[in-house]
C-alpha cells in the first residue's frame, strides 16, 4: 500500500464539508473588510522566498521545498503567502490602478517541519494583505478582521498579543544591544543562536531552545529603544484598537518568526491546552521593505496569516459546529432495471428543479436500499417497484412525518417541493424548502 507523506493528510467525509464551510465563513468576513481575492502559484521561482542571504528565519534557512525542475531552474514550493503576493503585486503593478491594494487568500503552504498536531508539512493558510497604506488604521483593521473571524467561528477565548518592531533605525539600536547581551552568554547559546547573533539577533528571541535559559530572560526589551516615530505610531495602533474596544496584550518580547517585519507584530493564540505550543492560530505584522526587497517600488504592508487547520482543531475544542453530516432531499429505492431506469428519469428533474437526489446503482436488495436513504439522511424516501410502475405511481416517504403517500409520477417532484416549501416555516426541519440552505 502506498501512503501519504509524512505531514500530509487526506479530508473527506464531513471533515471535507467543514473545510467548504469555514472557507465560505472566510469569504464572507473577507466582503465585510472589502478584501479580494487573490490566488498565486503554489510554486514559485525560489529567489521570492530566498531574498537575502542574512535570512535568520527557520521558514527560509530550514523548511522550504527546493527543487530543480528539469529546465534546471530553482524552484520553491510556498511556504507562506505573503511573498508571493508581493511578487503578484509588483509582476501585475497592482499598484497603477489602486493606492491601496486590500487582497486575501486561500491555499496550501509546504514547509519542511516535524509534524505533531496542529503543525504539518503541507498547510492551509488563509492570509490578507494591505498593500500600499501606512496608516496604523489599516493594521488596526487587519486584525479586527481577524478577530471578526474568530467571532463568525464561534471561538473563544483567544488572546491577541501585540508589539512593535520600531523603524529600521530603532531595530538597528536595539540590534546592538542584543548583541551586547548575548555576546556574553556565547558559550551557552544553541549553534542557531550563534549564528542569529551575527546575522540577526532580533532572531534569538525567537529561539524555541534557549527561550527557557536565564539570560533569555534578562535580555533587553524592544520598547525601550523605539525612537519618537515608532512609539507614537505603536501608541496610535494600541488608542485605535481601544477604540474598537478589541481588546489586546502587548507582549515585548513577541519578534515573530520571519525577518522582513517593521513596527506592529501580533500574534492570535487560543486558550486550549491540547494545542501546545502549536496554540498560535493566526498572526501577522507590517513589512514596509519587503516590496522593494523584491525589486518593486517603495510599498509600506500589513498584513495577517491563520493556519486552517488549527481554525478547524480550535473550533471542534470551543466553536461553533462548521457543519452537519451529508442530508439530501431524496432517495429513491427502485427495485427491478425497469424501476431503477424510471428513477433515473425523474431523478434528472428534480435534480434539474433544485432537489439533491440519489439511488442505488449496485442493485441491492430492498433492506440495503432503505440503510443507504437512512444513512444519506433523506428527507423523503420514493419506493419505486413493477406494481407501482405499472399503475404510474410511486410510494413517497415523509420523515420528517413518517406519512406514507402513492402518488403519480408526475407529481413526484411538485409533491415534494409543496412539502418543503412548508417546512420552511417549520425550523425544526432538518432540510428547508430554502435548497440554498440545504447544505448548512
Ligand atoms: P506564520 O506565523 O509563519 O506567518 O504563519 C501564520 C500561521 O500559519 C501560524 O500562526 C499558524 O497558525 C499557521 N502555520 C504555520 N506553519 C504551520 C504548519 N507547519 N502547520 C500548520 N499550520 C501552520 C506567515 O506565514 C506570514 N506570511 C503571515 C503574514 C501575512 N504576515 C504578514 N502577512
């Protein structure tokens, strides 16, 4: 038997159903902020991810798919969605017909991590990015759309931790210091750290080995070295998001794991113990260099990314059911090849009318038949035998009633409408006249 490669995993069933649902409850809060839709390859020339030599970030140095396709070109499977939209964005000059881009999107990421629950080698993410404002608003309002979506999930209990990076001149200050700090402790730190310290120690504060260690603990904090401007744009982030009322931590010692950060960073974490440290469900931060990294002009960004499986894995632990098991209008039971070919036939009108219909193709038995409608969770069973044809009828079973009729064929598909444009009224009915709802 082949299997899936470590860190992959495969829906269906009513996981698949809540994966339709909770992208349909994505798209929805994405309308409410105005963002559209965006979709980029999943692979990308590899220089959109590897930019910078001095890259510290685990993501960049460690985890990415690289590859050779066979015109020998370097090749890098996404592991996030933010430079590949940067590069959309400059490629496309988005910029000529906007000021302001406000973009989001759907879709797998690959990094080469060790999977545990909550953390796998291929990933969903739903990002957005704010392309071309640098008004502490439009961070405020990427993560009210983010906690706007944690509302419509129906989770709780999530904590919104925030700091600030600064500008490239009190990131610069703070660098030195850091230095300063770790430089003591060389002899203790993980070889990573080592290494961060020459390139970027912002990094080892990010370090999940040291992190425990003392002198971790001890080291300078960002906030004392933001000059004027980066402190009273943090501050008019943190009045504004009073404002909104959404409420917040700030965290100084919150870095986040990518280097092309500026000022606001802020990170979505769930209160569930089961999650460990895979408790972080979205995150996010301003890139005010990443565009002209990229080779595009001066473009300031904001910008936010929730990992969709962890979504789904908060939401079985503190949310709101995403979805119900498969329920369709009809099934119909047809007994002999006469029966099963009229079935077919009116079948495809009701299917044609808006009603889910489906049968038994493998010529069961009358017992197996009426499993396969209990388990397809059918609103009305159609019993349709020699006799019944013969006299152009056929049996329909309610139930939701459990009232038995024998109808006319051709009132087969108006009979069952006229039922469940009654129901609809009816808000225990599991299956309302309303079809556009019948899946919920
Ligand atoms: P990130 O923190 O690397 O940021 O990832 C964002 C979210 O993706 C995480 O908070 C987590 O929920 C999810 N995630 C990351 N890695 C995995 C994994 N291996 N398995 C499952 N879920 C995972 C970014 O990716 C940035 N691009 C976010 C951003 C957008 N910043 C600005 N704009």
């Amino acid at each position: 038997m082949i299997s899936k490669p470590k860190g992959t995993y495969d829906v269906y069933g009513l996981e698949a159903r809540r994966w339709v649902k909770i992208e349909e409850v994505i798209r929805k809060v994405c309308g409410l902020f105005n963002y559209q839709e965006i979709r980029t390859p999943i692979f990308e020339s590899s220089e959109v991810f590897h930019r910078d030599q001095n890259d510290t970030s685990d993501m960049v140095t460690k985890e990415t798919y690289d590859f050779k396709d066979r015109s020998d070109r370097s090749i890098t499977l996404r592991p996030e969605g933010t430079a590949g939209v940067a590069r959309a964005y400059i490629e496309n000059k988005l910029y000529v017909e906007n000021p302001v881009n406000k973009l989001f999107y759907i879709g797998q990421m690959f990094r080469y991590e060790r999977p545990q629950k909550g953390r796998n080698r291929q990933f969903s993410q739903f990002g957005v990015e704010a392309l071309g404002s640098n008004s502490p608003l439009i961070d405020v309002e990427v993560i009210s759309l983010g906690a706007t979506l944690i509302r419509s999930l129906g989770l709780k209990d999530v904590t919104v931790k925030i700091n600030s990076l600064g500008d490239k001149e009190s990131r610069d200050n703070y660098k030195k210091v850091l230095v300063e700090h770790f430089s003591k402790y060389k002899d203790d730190l993980c070889s990573d750290c080592l290494n961060r310290l020459e390139k970027n120690p912002l990094r080892i504060l990010d370090c999940k080995v040291d992190r425990d260690k003392e002198f971790f603990k001890s080291a300078p904090k960002i906030n004392n070295y933001l000059n004027e401007y980066s402190k009273n744009r943090f501050n008019e982030v943190l009045k504004e998001l009073d404002q909104i009322d959404l409420k917040y931590v700030v965290d100084d010692n919150l870095v986040r794991g990518l280097d092309y950060y500026s000022h606001t960073v802020f990170e979505l974490e769930v209160n569930i113990p089961e999650f460990g440290a895979q408790n972080v469900i979205g995150a996010g931060g301003r890139y005010d260099d990443l565009i002209s990294d990229l080779g595009g002009p001066k473009t300031d960004g904001v910008g936010m990314a929730f990992g969709l499986e962890r979504l789904l894995l908060a939401s079985e632990y503190s949310g709101k059911a995403l979805a119900k098991e498969n329920a369709i209008h009809a099934y119909f039971i047809a007994l002999g090849d006469n029966a099963r070919c009229e079935a077919m036939k009116i079948m495809n009108v009701c299917r044609i009318g808006g009603l889910s219909c489906d049968m038994d193709y493998m010529g069961s038995g009358l017992k197996s038949q009426f499993k396969k409608a209990d388990k397809n969770n059918a609103r009305f069973t159609l019993i349709l035998g020699d006799e019944e044809l013969n006299e152009f009828k056929i049996n329909v079973k309610d139930n939701l009633t459990d009232e038995q009729e024998r109808i006319s064929l051709y009132d087969c598909y108006p009979y069952m409408i006229n039922k469940l444009n009654k129901a609809s009224a009816c808000a225990s009915c599991h299956l309302k006249g309303d079809n556009d709802e019948k899946n919920d």
